[in-house]
C-alpha cells in the first residue's frame, strides 16, 4: 500500500500532467493542422523543430527553459514584472516541462488523424453551403477526435514520465515538484528505499501502460494508422 506521502507524490504527477496536456492541446492542434494542411516556406524547418524535443536530450531542454523562464531570462521577466510570478521551483514549472516534452507526441498524433480525414467529404460540405468554421466543427473535428483523444493521453503518458527537463529546469523539491520520476530518482539514492522504489514504480508502469493501451484502442476504432503499439 502506497503511505500518504506516496499518495501525494500520485496525485502531484496526475495533476502536472494533466495541466501539461490541456495547456498544450490549443498549440499541439494548430501545429497539426499547420503540418497537415500548410503549404508555406519553412514547414520543414517547422516539423524539425516542434520534434526536436524527442531527440534533443531532456536536460537540455530543461537547461532552455530555465534559461527563457529564469527572472532574468525573456519570459520569466515578463512574468515577474506584469505578475509579480515565477514558475521556478513551482508545481506549474514542473507542468511547462512536461508540455514541453508531450507536444511533438500529441502534434504528430493529431497530424495523422487530420491527414486521414477525406477532405472530399469537406469540399462536400461547402458546396452544401456550410462555411469554415461550420465544416471544421461538425466534419473535420469529429473524424478527427480520435487522433485527438490518442494524442492527448500519448501525452499523458508521456508527461507522467518527464524527468531530465523537470529535474533541469525547476529541480526536485518535495512536495512541489517530486513528480513520480524524481521520486524514483531520490529513493534510489537512499539506503533502504527500495520498497518505494517498487511501489512508485508499479505504479508509473501501471499509468503508462493504461494509457498506452486506451491510445491504441482509440487508434484502432478509426481503423486508421496511428497505433503505438
């Protein structure tokens, strides 16, 4: 049974990674659709830079972020001055990391959902006298949502598993910022710990596996290519 400190480092996890999730799906989903239906100079820079993330080791991209989020860095001063905020050594810190980190997953989910929506049926749509907005909300987001869905708790999943750009950019601070990862991390370094080094463990292997198998069931239903496993 997980004691009540475990219990706090769980429910820590689940909210930074959720707030990560639903802070970046907006970006996440305008990137897609950039992806999917642009055609502008530089796209393939674009699509380089939103994955980087995935290649670029996490401390480095946590070293990023504490340089643009630091009081003295171009974002974090503006925090500060219009504010009066930080997100240093904060729980929300610890939530930019892991959106950071989740939004080449869940862009390049959704782009697959968005290309595989028959734009026939749109064009169809418009001939009928539907306009944009009401065409992208009654044919285009609805064939999309699975896409949508799957990239949302792929970034889920990966989120509850941020370590290096967390532990970079706003430290281990308990209570705060010791999501599940830095938990493991920190037990394993003191003698005796691992019995918690299981239990947080289980559970993290439990959440991801959840969360990978209902992305994949979601996948599946569209009977369309965006299986991860």
């Amino acid at each position: 049974m997980l004691s009540a400190e475990e219990w706090g480092i769980v429910l820590l996890s689940l909210k930074v990674g959720g707030v990560a999730v639903l802070a970046v799906l907006p970006l996440a989903f305008a990137l897609a659709w950039l992806l999917a239906r642009g055609r502008f100079p530089g796209k393939l820079l674009l699509d380089a830079l939103v994955h980087l993330p995935l290649v670029v080791p996490p401390v480095v991209t946590g070293w990023m972020l504490l340089l643009a989020f630091a009081p003295a860095g171009p974002i974090g001063g503006l925090l500060e001055r219009w504010f009066g905020v930080t997100v240093l050594f904060r729980w929300s810190g610890a939530a930019i990391a892991a959106g950071v980190m989740a939004l080449p997953l869940m862009v390049r989910a959704i782009r697959l959902s968005l290309e595989a929506v028959d734009q026939r049926l749109e064009q169809a749509a418009r001939s009928l006298g539907a306009g944009p907005v009401r065409t992208f909300a009654t044919v285009t987001l609805p064939l999309a949502l699975p896409g949508v869905l799957a990239g949302l708790v792929l970034g889920f999943a990966r989120a509850l598993g941020e370590f290096g750009a967390t532990i970079s950019f706003v430290s281990n601070v308990p209570g705060e910022t010791e999501t599940l990862p830095l938990a493991i991390y920190s037990a394993l370094q003191v003698p005796g710990g691992e019995g918690q080094v299981l239990r947080l463990a289980a559970v993290s292997i439990a959440t991801a596996f959840v969360a990978l198998l209902g992305s994949e069931l979601v996948a599946r239903r569209t009977g369309r290519g965006t299986h991860v496993l």
